[in-house]
C-alpha cells in the first residue's frame, strides 16, 4: 500500500527533480565562478592600465622636464655677451635640437613677437603671435601651452593659419623668461606631440588599447586613437569626480569613447598633464572569453549531460509506472465492469428473463419479481404461455419455435392477463445457441401499460380540443408557414360560405379581394419577423358586397423543434361595435357644441345683466350715504346694496365659467415663485381677515417655489379657497397655508381651516357648480360656482384640488400643479414642510 506522500510524488519525477536540481545547482556554481574569474580579469586589466598610465606619465615628464632643462641652459647663455649674438644663438640652438628628437624646433623671441634667434633660419626676423603660445610667463619660470596646429612659428605669425593635413601636425609650446643684452626676451621650445604620443602607442603596444595625452581643463594634447586634438574631454569621468581631489585612480564606465571602458589615468608630477589609459570593457571580456572557451564547453556539455540523463531516467521510471498503473486500471475496470452488470441487472426497469426451448422460465430479474409480487422460486418453471391472455398464446408459441432462423422475435402482449394487474409489454426473444442448436432464449420486455393510457388520454383531449374549435363562435383557422389552410372551423365555413373539400389543402381562396388579401400577408410578415402575437383591424367585404370591421388576430404555432410550423388565426366582427363608437362620437360632439352654446348663452346674459347691477350698486351708495339721519331709509339701501353685490359676485363667477369653457378664458403659463403670488393674496384679504381677528399661519420654503401657471388664475383660485376658509371659520381661529416640492417634483399647495368640515359624502360635490356644503348653506353669501371655477382653472394647468376632513376639525384644500417639463430646473426639496 503506497503512502499519499509517495502517491503525491512518483519516483520518475522525484528523480527528475533531483537530476535538474544537481543540473540547476551546477549551472549555479558555474555561473558564481564566471563571474568571480571575470571580476578578477578586469581587475587585472585596470592593474595593467595604471601600470602604463605610470610608465607614460614617467615619460612624458621627463620629457617636458629634458626640454626645460634645455630651455633653461639657452636662457644662462643670453646673459653672456660675447656668445649672446642672433647668429651665435641660432647655431647653438641648432646643435641642442639635434639633440633632443622630442622638440620639433628652438627660437628666441622679443616680447613684441620678433625671432631674434632660431633653428630654423626661416624664422628668424618673423613676427610672431605670443599670445597664442600661452601665458606670458614670469621671470625664469616655464609656462606650458595648449595644443597648436602647424609645424612651427611660420604658423602662429599674425594672419597665418594651419596648412591643411590628412594627418593632424602640431606642437605643445614651452616658453621661459630670460633677459640677454638686448633685453627682456622668451625663450620657446615647440615640443613634438606627434612624436609624444607615438611613444606611448610603442609602449602600450596593444591594438584595443588607446591612451591619451592632456591637460587639466581636459584640452587633448594627443590620443593614439582617433580623437582630434585640442578635443575638450571635459565631460570624462577623471576630470568631473576625481580631479583635483585624487591624482591617479582606475575607473570602469564610459571614456574617450562612449562605449564602457577600462581605465587608469594618473597626474603629472611636474606640469599640468593628466594621462588617460584605456581598453573597452567588450574587448577585454572576449580575449578572456576567447582562452576560456574550452572550459566553459566542458562545463555546458556536462550540464547538458546530466539533464539528458536525468529526463532519460525519468522517462524510463514514468513508462514503468505507467505500464504498472495501466494493469491494475484494467483490473479494476474489470471487476468493476462485473459489478455494474451485476447491478444493472438487478436494477434495470425492463423484464429480463431466460427460458429453455419449451418456453420454461429459468431466470429472471429483480424488476420482474417486484411487478409480479411473487418469488423466485415460484416463478421459476412456470410457461412463458401461461402467463399471457388465451388469445394471444399463439403468438407466444409462434416466438418459441425451435426450426427458425430469425433473430430478433418481436410481439406486444400482456402479461398476468388473469390477475387484477395486467400489463401491456413489448417483448422480444433472442435464440441461444450451442453450435448449431438452439438451447433457450433469452428475452427482455418494456412495460407499455402506462405509454397507450396517455395515448389514449391524449387522444380523448384531441378530440375535445377539435370539438371545443369546431364550437367556437369566432371563425378560427389554421394555416402551414407556406400559405396553406390546414384545418378550419365550422364558424370560418359558415362566415365564408365554403365547404371543408374547398379549404383544406389550399393556398389561395377567392373570398378575399386582392387588395385586402395583400395587407393580411404583409400582416403575416410582420407576425413572422417579431415572432409574438399580433392583432390589427381589417376591412372584409362579403361576396354580396357587404362590407365588414374585423378585428384580427394572430400567432406562430410552435413545432416539436421549436421552429414556427404554422399560424392560428381568429377573427372577430365588430361593425356593430365601430357603428355604435362612431354614433357614440358624434353625440358626444353634439353635447359639447351645446355646451359652448350654453357658455356663449350664459356669458351674454351675464354682460346684460352688469350694467344694470353697476347702476343698482351705484344708486345704493349714493342713497346710503344721503339718507343717514333716517334709519329705516339707510338700513333698506344697505339691503338693496347687499343684493346687489351678491348679484353682482354670482355674475362675475358665471363669466369665469364661460371664459374657462370658451376659447377667450385660454390660460397663458408662464414660469413664477408661487410665494409673492400667495402672500398677495393674503394681502388682498387682510380686511377680512381682521374684521374676524383671524391668524394666518404661512409655511412656504426658503428656496424658490418655481413651476409654471398663469399668475392671475392661479392668485384666482387661492382668492377662493382662503375666501371660504375665511368665510366659514370661528372668530379668532387659525388658518393654515402651506406650500412645498412633493417627492414627484409636483408642487403642493394647502389650505387648513378650524371651521365645521364637510360631510364625507359631499367631499366630492362641492366642486359642482351651485352646490354647496350642506353645512354651511346658512345664509352667509356665495354662489356655490367658486370652487367649481377653481377646478376648472386647475384643469387647464393638468393639476387638481380635492378637499378632506382633519382630525380636531376643520377642513384641508390640498392644490397639486403638475412636475416641471424635462428641460426645466426643479429644486431639490430643502424641507417637507407639512
């Protein structure tokens, strides 16, 4: 028995892990070793480059120092008279320079530029540039210049400029003050640079090295390479962070050339000069590359050679497994494979059995048992022929026969026919044989019993269903997805006046016209192209020219595949129905011309009757006002001006009506702050409200109150409402007023009274006009058109007023005005406010 540890990991790849660790840890070590040994080797090579940098520096201040020196032996000599002539000088200054191969020529010049003695006799009595040789230098002090192109003084005289060369000619000025007896005089030696800096390729004398010759502002004397010189080097490494700090040092990074380099440089001990030796960083890895290559091959193949012969073994080991593991697979499967039939055997829901030649059973499942009720035993031996009706052991006998040769025996029959449980199977025999013999058969039998029930079943619902379609009062049909009639009912023969042997099969009847036939088929696509069901009205005209109003619908009858196999069509006629809509219309249409009738009848009354009403008013004051000393006079035109503005209230309150029913009232919206509107109107009534010593309580919010009204209508409608809360609250009461943003944006506006309420079932009734509460109908004034005004007014602005009763008495208007358009801005609710 394996442990999970070892199932978990497999010898085959325990090895080929250990082989590619040993690979991994060598390839490791040979990769620390690499790069120790690379370490080494350019640590190496930076010893090499100072060692040279050491040798060059030697020799090039020993050089300068020698051409001092010599500078300084001709500046003694000038102070001797006799020996101190132009052509004495010359001649000695000939005999030094064959001397001293470094300097390229000697001469003597006056502070004012003029060779007074030199080498070269072609020099001598030029005027010369001292100032582009250097710094005029002190008494018996040595001045050092910059690199100059040409090949001797004919190059610095004034004007002159370097001849043009393939290959760079120049010299390095030395220059000492001395004084012969001519006076005051400068010594110059023009050092040989070219011949500087082929020394020093002599000495280095390796192709990939360079070294380089200049002076602390990093101006370029010279370069065994192929930089210029005078090249300002004044970006390298040595001259940003070593110089003036450390005088000699190595470095690795770029040089000269912008490639990475190995370097040394290190200072003159005498003169400004600093020499650069350098070999690229590249060149030095692949000459060690290059004499290591054997090594680092041995190296690779005996990596490579342990990972070969690890994945080997690994594969080796993993193909044994796998043989192994495949064998006890196949056992497994085996044993399994008998223990499934087994099972299947026991558990299948088909009857399976054996019988011998007479039609003996000798075996037979669990499944058969169970529905049987009986035992094994029992029913082991028993007749095959037995067990089915009388009328059908023929059949059995016919499955049973030993001389043919069929295979498969196929036959439906019904098994324990003579008991309360018979079933219905579908049975089928296959012939056992021993060579040539047959010895038994074995069979298996599928219960049909429950399967022709539900057909049965089904077959009674078809039924109904088709009777339940032939009885239906609406035409019905029933078309293929190619046009044709596949079944109707017998309300669709009767409206259309065919017989069935007409319809059925057809693609194109005569009974629709043309033009009416092409819009069901376009109907048809449409029902097609959506794929849910349709319903559309159309005009049908009967072959006596009748025409009718049809109402239609439609649906795809889906498939066993779920593809659309055909369409259901019913059809309702409602001719009737549109004549009855059409007269229904145009009654309606009579109604409201005789209500404007009545407005324009109501209206001109109402003008006739102002005028008169005006003067009634007019003629009542006027007496009121001269008749004071008589009592009975003044108290009898107080009651005719009462009436008289009573009347003329009720009229004005009619030609409100007639305006709002009339296109003359038309309501002009335009967007307002309701609040200045509502405190107008209370200060319109505040007679009113003092003569009853009532108190206005206004709950309105900080923020605007914007929506859209038409101001003199909507100041109209609250005139009315806080009129009647005035009107018919105690003496010293309360009266609420509120407005705010609902949560739909809608704005709400109400008014709260203390007065005596309204009877629930009048809520709705006082809103009619010349209806009144019937508890306030006390004499007291009003018309009962008021709060019909306002809601016909609100009408025209989308919105509504309805009134309800409050708890501790009193009645509540609540005012809604419809949410402001989409485009336009409504604030957000600071408070509700209630």
């Amino acid at each position: 028995m394996r442990t999970p540890q070892a199932q978990r990991w497999p010898t085959h790849r325990l090895v080929l892990a250990v082989g590619l660790f040993l690979a991994l840890l060598m390839l490791l070590t040979s990769a620390v070793i690499f790069l120790q040994v690379r370490a080494a080797v350019v640590q190496e090579q930076q010893k090499r480059n100072a060692l040279y940098a050491r040798v060059l520096e030697n020799y090039v201040t020993r050089s300068i120092d020698t051409a001092a020196l010599t500078l300084a032996g001709i500046a003694n000599d000038l102070g001797v008279p006799l020996t101190a002539t132009p052509a004495a000088v010359s001649a000695n200054l000939r005999q030094i320079l064959v001397s001293l191969p470094q300097l390229r020529s000697l001469a003597v010049v006056q502070p004012n530029g003029v060779v007074l003695a030199a080498s070269d006799p072609a020099d001598i009595g030029r005027r010369v540039d001292l100032s582009r040789l250097g710094t005029f230098p002190a008494q018996a002090s040595h001045v050092l210049g910059s690199y100059l192109p040409g090949r001797g003084l004919a190059s610095i005289m004034p004007g002159s400029r370097a001849a043009k060369s393939p290959d760079p000619v120049g010299f390095i000025p030395l220059m000492q003050r001395a004084r012969a007896s001519s006076g005051e005089v400068v010594v110059v030696a023009l050092i040989h640079a070219e011949g500087l800096i082929n020394q020093m390729r002599l000495t280095i004398n390796e192709p990939s090295s360079r070294a380089a010759l200049t002076n602390y502002e990093g101006l370029l004397y010279g370069d065994t390479g192929s930089a210029a010189p005078d090249t300002s080097l004044a970006g390298h490494a040595v001259f940003r962070q070593f110089l003036p700090r450390i005088e000699h040092a190595t470095y690795e990074g770029p040089g000269i050339a912008p490639e990475v380099q190995t370097g040394a440089f290190r200072v003159s001990s005498a003169w400004p000069l600093v020499v650069l030796v350098e070999r690229p960083l590249e060149s030095v890895i692949s000459a060690w590359l290059l004499g290591i290559r054997p090594q680092l091959m041995v190296a690779a193949f005996a990596i490579l050679a342990v990972v070969v012969l690890t994945v080997v073994a690994s594969r080796s080991l993993k193909a044994r497994e796998e043989a192994r593991r495949s064998r006890d697979k196949l056992l497994a499967k085996i044993a399994h494979s008998e223990q499934e039939l087994s099972v299947i055997v026991r558990s299948v829901q088909e009857f399976l059995f054996r019988t011998d030649t007479t039609g003996a059973l000798t075996f037979v499942n669990a499944h058969w048992m169970s529905a049987s009720g009986e035992a094994r035993e029992s029913i082991l031996g028993s007749r095959l022929e037995d067990m089915v009706a009388p009328q059908e052991r023929p059949h059995v006998r016919a499955l049973l026969q030993v001389g043919s040769n069929s295979g498969v025996r196929m036959a439906t029959l019904t098994f324990w026919a003579a008991t309360t449980h018979p079933r219905r199977v579908d049975i089928a025999l296959v012939p056992l044989h021993e060579g040539d013999r047959i010895t038994g058969f074995a069979g298996s039998a599928v219960d049909i019993t429950a399967r022709e029930e539900a057909e049965a079943r089904l077959g009674e619902q078809l039924a109904f269903m088709a009777l339940l379609q032939d009885m239906s009062p609406l035409p019905m049909s029933l078309r293929d997805m190619s046009g044709s009639y596949v079944d109707v009912n017998r309300a669709w023969l009767e409206f259309f006046g065919l017989p069935r042997s007409q319809v059925i099969g057809k693609t194109k009847l005569l009974v629709v016209q043309d033009a009416e036939a092409r819009v069901h088929e376009a109907q048809d696509q449409r029902l097609k192209g959506i794929g849910t069901p349709i319903q559309y009205e159309a005009a049908f005209t009967r072959g006596q020219g009748d025409r009718r109003d049809m109402l239609i619908d439609k649906v795809l009858v889906p498939g066993r595949d779920g593809q659309p196999h055909g369409i259901l069509t019913t059809f309702m006629d409602v001719t009737e129905l549109r004549d009855a809509s059409r007269a229904t219309q145009e009654a309606r249409e009579v109604a409201e011309e005789t209500s404007r009738a009545k407005s324009e009848f109501i209206a001109n009354v109402s003008h006739e009757l102002r005028t008169p009403l005006q003067s009634i008013i007019g003629f009542s004051e006027l007496g009121a006002g001269r008749v004071r000393a008589d009592p009975m006079v003044t108290e009898m035109f107080s009651d005719i001006l009462a009436s008289g503005q009573r009347m003329l209230a009720l009229v004005n309150d009619l030609l409100d009506v007639a305006k709002i029913e009339s296109a003359v009232g038309t309501i002009h919206l335009e967007r307002t702050d309701l609040r200045p509107l509502l405190r107008g109107v209370l200060r319109e009534l505040d007679p009113l409200i003092n003569a009853k010593r009532l108190t206005i309580e206004l709950r309105l919010p900080a923020a605007s109150l914007s929506t859209k009204v038409d101001p003199f209508r909507f100041q109209q409608v609250m005139r009315n409402v806080l009129a009647n809360a005035i009107r018919f609250s105690p003496v010293g009461e309360m009266i609420l007023l509120g407005a705010r943003h609902a949560s739909d944006h809608s704005v709400h506006v109400w008014v709260r009274d203390q007065g005596p309420g309204i009877p629930p079932g009048e809520l709705e009734d006082i809103f009619n006009a010349f209806v009144q509460s019937s508890k306030t109908k006390d004499g007291s004034g009003g018309t009962g058109l008021g709060l019909a005004i306002c809601r016909k007014i609100l009408d025209a602005h989308r919105g509504s007023i309805s009134a309800r009763n409050v708890d501790g008495g009193g009645a509540c208007f609540d005012i809604l005005l419809p949410p402001n358009d989409f485009t336009d801005t409504v604030p957000g609710v600071l408070a509700e406010l209630v």
